[in-house]
C-alpha cells in the first residue's frame, strides 16, 4: 500500500527515530506513526489513522513543519 502512493519504487526502508524532539521544555512531545528513509535519502512520515478525527490536514502540516524544521537545522550546522 505504501508503495502505491510512492513516486519512485521502494529498494529499501530504513526505519528512523520516530520522536520529533522538543527544541523547548514547553514543546509539544511529537511522535510520528513511523518515520522512514529511503534509499534516495527522502524522509518519510507515515500517518496511520484507524479513526476519521477529521483533523488529517491539520496533523499533516504539523507534522511536515516539524519535520522540516529539524532538517534544515540540521542542514545548517
């Protein structure tokens, strides 16, 4: 299935650190479904949602914002 939904084939899956750390105390604790690499070094974030909460686009940008986040820091360093 999530091959499906891919552009490019899946060779192989690395699965990651699924916990978005908190850059402050306050920070919400974020942990994704499962986060992957491929082997073209693209990261992926996995939502599985066994509930329609109705709230997919709005946990699917916070999701991308975090993440996106941490690899441009990361990037900078």
């Amino acid at each position: 299935m999530l091959q499906d939904s891919l552009e490019s084939p899946i060779v192989s899956l690395q699965i990651a650190d699924p916990h978005l750390h908190r850059e402050h105390e306050e920070d919400k604790l974020s942990i994704l479904d499962i986060s992957a690499i491929l082997d073209t070094g693209t990261k992926v974030n996995v939502e599985i949602q066994l509930n329609n909460n109705h709230d997919m686009i709005k946990r699917s940008l916070y999701y991308w914002g975090r993440l996106y986040i941490s690899i441009t820091k990361r990037d900078a360093i």
